[in-house]
C-alpha cells in the first residue's frame, strides 16, 4: 500500500469554488464544498466507507458493511473489491476541460489472479455531489485472464453502494429516455370510448421517441431494477440519483414485437425508408437491447443500489489482454435534498460533467438540404437535384436566415458507403460548396450513413465478411434498401478514415444517420467467434455499437477539436439512443413527428415541439436538434410558428428555400438574430416549460436571472388573454422586444394576447450589462433597442405606437428625443435615477441623447 501522502488544491477560477483529492496512506480522499467521499484500502481490499454530505451534516452510507463495491468473474473466479487481494501501485490526477478533476488508481491483484490489474477512474467536480467512475480490467502477465459467466449468466456488477435507509419504505422514481410511440396522456385507457386517430397525423403517435418516468414504494426486503436510464432512490433524508453512459431503448422493436400497425405507415406518408429488412432467425424478445440495468434492494436499515451488466456486457472466456482490456462503461452517481435538485443535477451532468468535447456544446442555427430534396415540387429525384448550381443557391438562401452551419444530406456523395462527391452531380467536388459557406460564416457539415454500403462497390467485393446478413446469410437491406456493413469490426478503421478525408477538406460537422439495430450474427469480427451462440454473437454486438460510434466520435474529435458530430434517432431501430454519444456529441430527434414531408402547417411543426416539451428537464435543448420549415405558404401562414418552435430548441431549418421570398427569409433571419442575441446567457441553460404540447397557453423560458437576459416563447391551441411574469433582475434589463411588457420589482410581466387557434408570441430579454439604463415599459412592441453609452445614445427601433418609461442614471443631463414626444415623468421615483415618458406616434427608430 502506497503510504505517500498527494496533496491536490485546485481553484476553479470561474466559480472560485475549492474542490480537493487527497490520497493519505491508506484512503483516497475526495472533497468539496457539498461532500467528502472516503475509500479505504486498508488491508487489501477496496471499499467506499464514507459519503458525507455536508449541508444535512450526515454520513449517506449505511456503515453495516458495505458490499463489494465491484464484482466480476475471471477465470471462472468471482473477483471483488472487498477480497483483500489489491495493491496500490500507481495513481495519476488530470485537470479536466470541463472544470473537473479525474483520479485514475492502478490497482493489482496479488492472489487468485495474478497479472490481473484495473484502472479505476473517478471523477469530482466543484460544488456537485456527481461523481462519474469507472473501472478497466488489464492483463499485465504472461497468464490468460478471461471474462466468465457463472451458473450460465454475465455477472458485472458496478459501482454498488449501501445507503443508509431506517424507514419501513422508500420509493424509486426511474426515469426512461427511449420510449417509442408513448401516449402523451398518461394511464391513456383505449376503452373509455372508441379512437378515431389516424397513425400518421396526430401527436400521441408522432413516429418519435418520449421520456417515461414510472415511480414505485419499495418495502423492506424488496429487490427492484429498472432500465432508467436514471433512477433516483429516495429516503426520508436524502435522495439518490444512479445513472449508466450506454444505449437504453426501451425494447426490440423489430418485426415480430413492433407496432403492427406501423407496416403500412409508409403508405400514409411516414419515411420508413430507413428501416432494416431481413429477418435475424433469432426469437426475438423485448428485453432484447435491455444491456444494463441499476438494481438493488430495500434492507431493514439499508439501501444496496448497483448497476449491473445484464446481457452483451462480455462473452464467456472472452479474453483480458495488454492489447484489448476490458472498459466498464462509466456511470454517474449524486445525491441531494430537495426535489427541485433532481432537474438541475441531471442538467449540468448532461451538459458538462459528461462531456469534455466543448464543441459540441456551442449552439449553432443550421440548414439541412433533405427538406428540399423531398420537396413535392421536385421532379429531378431525391438526389439528382442535389447539383453544385443547386446547393450554391441554398447556401445563398440559407445565409438569409442567418445559420450558422449548412448540412449537405444524402445525395452529395457517389453512392451509398463510397463518401466521395458525386462525380457528375458535383464535378468540382466539395470545394466550392465549402468556399460559399465560408463565404457566408456558414460552418459546412455532411450527412452519412455509416454502416450503408452500395453492393457495387469496391469495398463491398473486398470485404464480404462485414456485409450484414439475414439467417439465410443474404445482405439485409437496410437505409434506402442498401445493405450495411457490420461498424463492430475493421470496417470502423476504414469509416473513421473515410471522415478524417473530409474533415481535412473542411467539414466541421457531421450527422450519421441509419445506425439501426442490425441484430449482427456475423462471426470472426470483434463481437464473438463462431464458436459462440449465434444469440451470443447478437447480443455482444448491440452492447458495442454504441461503445464503438462513441469511440469513432472521439477519435474524430481528437483528430479535429472543432468536429461536432450528431446522431440521428427518428425511426424506432435506433438502439444508439442513450446516454453514451452525449460525452462526445448530440442527438437528432425527429425528422417528421406526426406529419408528414412539405407538411407546411403548425401540425408538423406542433408534434416536433413536443420533443422540447417532453424532454425540458431531463435532457438539456442544445444536445438535440431537429429541423422546420420556415416558409409561409398559404393557408397555413405558420412561419411565426414554426420558426418559434426551433428558437427554443432543435434550431434547425430545411425545405426548399426557393419557395419563399427574400423578405419571408430574411423575416425569419431576423428572429434568429434576437435568439443569438440572448443565447450566450442562456444557452447551458435550463428550460423551464409549462404546459403541454397544444395547451392554452404552452410557454417556454430560458432567462438569465442575474443578467436579465433571455426568452420567452409562448403558444397556445386557443385564443385567449394571459398575463405572464417571469422572475428575474429587472434591475439589469435594457428592454424587452417583441412584445408589450412592464417591469416590476425582480419580475418581468407581458399580456399575451393570442388571437387564434394555434397561435404564437415570443419575447427576448436585453441586457443591460450593468449600465443600469433601462426601457421598464412599452405599450407597444418594440424591435430592437441598442445602447451606446460612448456616444450617450439610445437607439430605440418601435415596431408600433408606444407609450414607454425610460430608466437614465440621475447623472445623465440635458436628456432629448427629436423624434418623439419627450417629457419627465414624475409618478415614477428611484434613488440615484431620472424617469422620463416617451412616445412613438408610429413604428419608426427613435434616439434618446444626453450629456
């Protein structure tokens, strides 16, 4: 046992938050301002004996012997954390870019074992009870080690804690992420009378994926599991949030156990185009993509929580080597007090703690071209449009908008898996469509579909051993009816290669798109030799899909710090969607909802929106995009509405952007600006939602309290009258556009007035950086408002007859409007201030001087 005393103090220099790792003798001491957590490994054995939490001035842990904190089987062995056969020999502290410290401890078995080393990581972070961990098994001998079964079952077990629990019952909240086709109504009873809703146009069944949280009492002496991914244990004292980074869909959704209803939803205008065709010969179950579960059991004075591996984790005599150790996935624990804890803790995990690619974290508005080319107008064919002269114009179009990043989808490329520029399409390749996005501040980004690959291809010919194949071994066919190559093999180096190509000419972002749940019994790749069940080989491959996308997007992001990556989740055979790609990417969540391509109404839009409200507080808005139309066609006139939807969240756009006018872009273009205006005091912020998708009203908020900064877009399926106030240092708000406002003391309040059915209202939250200057009023709506403090002016932009109360620092003399009606207004009284009424007689730009 090592008896060198490391000392670590580091200061956060954004928060100024203290946070140390101290490893004295015997015990790994981690420590800040809300926690300390103690392991010992005193006389051979690894255990956590104690997590303190410093606000209740309590220990969390039972103290009636912890199990063991791991438990694996290794050469038929059980081998764990409490058998005293484990010797220190190396530890190591990195600083991490997303604000946290990680210890990695190389532990050693010294008997039943031999060779036999593991890594483990943990990882702290200021002013959080999260700690993310976990564990790496090596083969540092010249003996074989290898991953056992044991009574004809995988047995992985970590981390595991025992929490102290002295109540008769607690209850367990899980929280599930990858619900496919959920009623949004919930205990929905199909009986109560008969259902008229078609599949394809409504939003309980809009083609996507939904939380689902379902709660129970556990008694003493009851075992539970749940899939979560999320499960929080709570007690009279504490609550306790356990969570696992891997794939959680909630079942198989395959031909023998999905909806039936769905086969022929094509025919009514769903895109199915990218499901997989060619049966597996396997039964198939719908715990088939249930890998990993958190368990445990209510004890008398005790609470044991794990997570546990429960199928494809390993293969029976799988092999530990120094070339392939054997990676647990991490997970992430926390505890606290009070309910409202539970949104926030999850939000910065998901946000930050997860996650050291800061790339992904930036927000960007972008354009998508598959919009386009499913345009009903398009008689050229889903890809033949996609010309150079053809994306040059929607580059130029999109500009309008003012986005951030342009995505070229399916079509650019020669054919399916050969990810070159379609020779006759786009003779000049990729270079000019890049220099026009550069041109415009455009970021360029690129569709693929990894795993697809053209049958008359050179790669196809030379490697049939990846083709996927059914259980009769002919090629599945998978998105576009191509087949698919298997990503659990050599076939990742060749893809990863394939991106690092067009990373070097210029891409920056990349959506991979059709990774479905192949069901892969191909033998001899790096999921399970023929030697191994056909069930076996399956279950080991859907364990290490996401594990492998996950590692091609770090790699990529290594290769490239400005790489962002996305994954795309709108059909129902996406067993990727998890936890896992947030430490490296994003997720795209719906292509249609309940609607259908050119579907120009506020119902597609509507369904989409229901993904934001769903998700608000389990996973944050910037880690998932979708894309709307912004066009104004007639009758629908939904422009205000759609482009609403994607301010708050998705912020994308696609559609055939020739259908519309410069001015209808460009009126788009203009409510992104007032988004982008705000979004670098929100943007890592939570959204807070109330209301149901459709309610009356349905309102979104994101503000910066401290900065009164921020927006509020709101909705509602009828007309009606509603006052909202928000919360918020009213003392820091320069103005508020778009909409009618008055201040108070720390609130904001707005009289939304929506006059129809499915109506919208935005309001975006200015600034005043500290100046104190402020516009506390306006009758009317106003459109921009620019402080220029170094010329003393107030630029005010009215979009309609407006009675204001402008706030100026009493030092601020000689104050004059030329072009409205200027006067003191002497009802209104604040130390250290001057209040003075103006009005604008028409919409028009104002300016308010002073000396």
């Amino acid at each position: 046992m090592i008896r060198k005393i490391f000392f670590l103090l580091f200061v956060l220099a954004s928060n100024s938050i203290i946070a140390q790792i101290t490893f004295k003798g015997d015990n790994l001491i981690m420590e800040n301002d809300l926690m300390k957590q103690i392991f010992s490994f005193s006389k051979g054995s690894i255990k956590p004996v104690s997590i303190f939490s410093k606000a209740l001035n309590e220990e969390l842990l039972s103290g009636e012997g912890q199990g063991s904190w791991f438990e694996f089987v290794v050469n038929k062995q059980i081998i764990s954390s409490n058998q005293p056969i484990w010797r220190v020999i190396r530890y190591d502290i990195r600083k991490m870019n997303n604000g946290g410290e990680e210890i990695k401890i190389t532990f050693e078995a010294t008997k039943k074992v031999k060779g036999l080393q593991i890594d483990v990581y943990r990882q702290l972070f200021p002013n959080s009870t999260l700690v993310r961990e976990r564990i790496i098994l090596k083969n540092s001998g010249s003996k074989s080690l290898a991953m056992n079964k044991i009574n004809g079952k995988l047995h992985f077990i970590f981390p595991s804690y025992d929490l102290k629990s002295i109540s008769s019952s607690d209850t367990l909240k899980e929280t599930r992420i990858a619900t496919f086709d959920s009623e949004i109504v919930s205990n929905y009873n199909p009986d109560l009378t008969w259902d008229d809703r078609t599949h394809s146009l409504n939003l309980a069944h809009c083609h996507m994926f939904h939380p689902e949280i379902r709660q129970e009492v556990l008694k003493q002496g009851t075992d539970f599991i749940v899939k979560g991914p999320f499960a929080v244990y709570k007690t009279t004292r504490f609550s306790w949030l356990m969570t696992y980074e891997h794939a959680s869909q909630d079942k198989n959704y395959g031909s023998q156990f999905g909806n039936r209803w769905k086969i022929d939803m094509e025919n009514q205008g769903i895109d199915l185009q990218q499901g997989v065709k060619g049966a597996s010969g396997i039964v198939e179950t719908e715990d088939d993509f249930w890998f990993l579960a958190v368990k445990g059991k209510k004890n008398i004075n005790s609470a044991e929580i794990h997570v546990e591996v429960l199928r494809g984790g390993y293969l029976d005599g799988e092999a530990i080597t120094f070339a392939r150790p054997y990676e647990s996935i991490w997970t992430a624990a926390a505890f606290f007090t009070a309910s409202q804890e539970e949104k926030e803790i999850v939000h910065r995990y998901l946000w930050e703690q997860i996650s050291e690619n800061p790339a992904s974290r930036k927000s960007h508005f972008y354009y998508n071209t598959w919009g386009m080319q499913r345009d009903n107008n398009n008689k050229t064919g889903l890809r033949e449009i996609f010309t150079e002269a053809r994306i040059l114009e929607e580059i130029r179009y999109a500009s309008e908008l003012n986005v951030d990043l342009f995505v070229l989808d399916d079509g650019w490329q020669e054919t399916m898996g050969v990810w070159q520029p379609n020779s006759k399409r786009l003779p000049n390749g990729l270079t000019p469509l890049i220099s026009e996005m550069k041109k415009n501040n455009i970021i360029p980004g690129i569709w693929l579909s990894p795993t697809g690959i053209d049958s008359l291809a050179d790669r196809y010919i030379k490697h049939p051993e990846w083709v996927l194949r059914d259980y009769r071994g002919k090629p599945i066919k998978a998105q576009g009816d191509f087949p698919a190559f298997d990503f659990v093999s050599d076939f990742y180096n060749l893809f990863v290669a394939d991106c690092k190509r067009l990373i070097d000419e210029g891409i920056r972002f990349f959506k991979w798109d059709g990774i479905n749940t192949f069901n892969s019994t191909l033998p001899g790749l790096h999921h399970g030799s023929s030697s191994y069940s056909r069930e076996e080989i399956r279950d080991r491959y859907g364990f290490m899909l996401p594990v492998y996308v996950t590692r091609a997007m770090r790699e990529l992001r290594e290769y490239n710090p400005e790489v962002v990556i996305e994954i795309d989740l709108t059909e129902k055979e996406r067993c990727i969607i998890g936890l896992m790609p947030l430490q490296e990417g994003k997720l795209f969540w719906m292509n249609n909802g309940g609607s259908a391509y050119n579907d120009y109404s506020v119902n597609r839009t509507k369904s989409m929106r229901t993904v934001i409200n769903e998700y608000a507080g389990i996973i944050p808005i910037e880690l998932f995009t979708q894309a709307v139309y912004p066009h104004q066609i007639r009758p629908f006139d939904a422009q205000r509405y759609n482009v609403n939807t994607t301010l708050i969240g998705g912020h994308g756009f696609w559609g055939n952007l020739q259908m519309m006018t410069s001015q209808q872009r460009k009126k788009a273009g203009e409510l992104v600006l007032k988004t982008k205006r705000i979004l670098p005091y929100i943007y890592y912020l939570p959204l807070v939602a109330t209301g149901k998708t459709g309610a009356s009203p349905e309102i979104y908020s994101q503000i910066n309290e401290k900065s009164c900064a921020g927006q509020i877009i709101a909705f509602s399926g009828s007309a009606l009258n509603y006052t909202f106030r928000a919360k918020t240092n009213s003392d820091s708000c320069l103005a508020i556009l778009n909409h009618a406002y008055s201040i108070e003391k720390d609130a904001v309040i707005l009289p939304f007035q929506f006059t129809k059915p499915d109506d919208t209202r935005e309001a975006f939250l200015i600034p005043n950086k500290g100046t104190s200057f402020s516009i506390i009023s306006s009758t009317g709506w106003l459109d921009d408002v620019a402080l220029r403090t170094s010329e003393n002016k107030m630029i005010i932009k009215a979009g309609a007859i407006s009675d204001m109360i402008i706030k100026l620092p009493a030092n601020c003399s000689e104050v004059t409007c030329g072009d409205g009606e200027l006067r003191k207004a002497d009802n209104f009284k604040a130390r250290g201030f001057e209040f003075y009424e103006l009005k604008a007689s028409a919409p028009g730009t104002l300016t308010v001087n002073w000396k």
